[in-house]
C-alpha cells in the first residue's frame, strides 16, 4: 500500500507553507479516484469545494462542500471525487509536534468526520491566515492550532455524566437539518421540552443552544463563502438569517471581520 510521505497529497497543489513542526497547503483535486494509501502524519482535511467521499476499512463517508475530517497516521484509506471540481486544504502534523506541545499522537483515533461547529470556526480561521501570510500569520496559526487540540480534547465523552437517549438525535438535527431551527421545533422532534432542553443542553454542548445553532449556521455560510456563484444575500437566506446584515453582524461576533472581507481574502 503506497504511503505518502510529509506534505504530500493526491491532486495539485496549489500552495504550501511550515509553520514549526505543522504543515499546512492547498490542493486541486484532480483524480476520479485514489489508491488505497496512508500517511505518514496524522492530518485534518477541511473540504473548500466540491463532494468526495472518504472510504475506509469501516464505512464510506459523504464530504460535501465544508466538510472537515480526520485521517491519523497509518489509517489506510482513499478518497472519490463525486464533482466536476474539487478543492481542499490541508493541516498535517509531524510527529515530534505533539511530543513538543504534549499532547498524545493518539490525541485522536482512525479516520473521523468531526461536525462540531466550533472546530469548523477554528479550521476557517486557519485557513485564513494561511491565505493572509502577513508578519502575524504564523503566532496566530500556532495559537489556533493549539486550540484547536483544546477543542477536541475538551469534547471527549465524560464517562460520569451519562448522556440522555435524546442528545445523539438532536445533534443529528442541529448538523444535518437545514430549516430554520428553534427551541419549540427541537422539543417536537425529540419530544422534550423546550424547558428541559434549554436547561440540559449547557452540560453536554457546553454552551448555550442559541450560541450553539448561531456556531452551526456560521458553520454553513462558511462552505458557501468559498463559492463565489452564491451571493452574501443567498448565504444568508440558505443558512437561515434574517437578513444579510444579521449575517454579517453574526458572522463578524465570531471572525472579527464580515463575510465580504473573509471572502476576498479567501479568493486572493
């Protein structure tokens, strides 16, 4: 089974940088279909543009547009494009990387597709200042890199707060379904109610519901940022804003920058 080695990936690539230890590129997805590889490096894969799916030895994985995966070292797998183009960015880790900022090399385990908006909102911000490249960029990689680990680490399962039957559902709900989510449409679907939930959720999010469906649909406009055939007007009305400027005042809470400013860096 071919192994690829540091920084390389099927496709062409568009740019690459190294930031101590982590690196991090673009690339254009070229082939119908991959062999069956593995890396050397655990990676995360963050999809810009395009469908694929990821296929393992146990399951065969949808990555629409905005989707961000896992591949740990030695985690043999390989990849279909399902359209016409595809795009993707990179962030693979070197080994001696972890042992520096003491985290486990199997911080993470296998192949996974992480949905939690707050890692897609970490992702973005990375690949922001991958594009940005100014005097800053790479102390901010850093820092977010870091607390990216944080994040994931901190969603491990508490094994003494046992979770109830309903959270699985209502997170299927909050990733997949795409109308216009409130507390009173949540506590009909999982038959819960709206009180419960607003007091239960904190524990096992920890956030708030609203602070959490405000992550996921930021998470949304994100994919549809980086497609130039939507219009900040269409981005806000498929991801469920009110209007563009709620967009935008929401979008620039959590960047520090709106939508339009995210965009053209994102096409520089």
């Amino acid at each position: 089974m071919k192994i690829l080695t540091k920084g390389n990936y099927y496709g062409a690539k568009r740019s690459e940088i190294h930031v101590n230890g982590v690196v991090l590129s673009e690339y254009n997805y070229l082939a119908a279909e991959t062999d069956w590889h593995f890396h050397e490096n655990p990676y995360f894969m963050y999809v810009i543009q395009g469908d694929l799916y990821d296929i393992n030895k146990k399951r065969k994985t949808t990555c629409p547009s905005g989707s961000l995966v896992f591949h740990n070292w030695q985690e043999p797998h390989q990849n279909t494009r399902e359209s016409e183009f595809a795009r993707g960015f990179h962030i693979e880790f070197e080994r001696p990387w972890f042992d520096e900022k003491k985290w486990g090399v199997d911080l993470w385990e296998g192949s996974q597709l992480l949905e939690n908006p707050e890692l897609h909102h970490t992702l973005a911000k990375l690949y922001f200042e991958f594009k940005c490249q100014d005097a800053f960029s790479d102390l901010s990689i850093e820092l977010l890199l870091m607390n990216l680990c944080e994040k994931i680490e901190s969603k491990r399962p508490v094994s003494s707060l046992k979770e109830p039957s309903w959270i699985v559902p209502l997170k299927e709900l909050l990733h997949d379904d795409h109308t216009t989510l409130s507390l009173q449409y949540l506590s009909e679907k999982l038959g819960v109610h709206p009180v419960h939930l607003s007091r239960t959720i904190p524990k096992y999010f920890s956030t708030t519901l609203g602070d959490y469906l405000r992550k996921q649909k930021i998470k949304q406009a994100l994919s549809y940022l980086m497609n130039s055939n939507f219009s900040l007007t269409e981005i806000s009305y498929i991801c469920g804003f009110s209007d563009q400027s709620h967009f935008t005042r929401t979008f620039k809470l959590y960047f520090g920058v709106t939508p339009k400013a995210f965009r053209n860096r994102m096409s520089a």
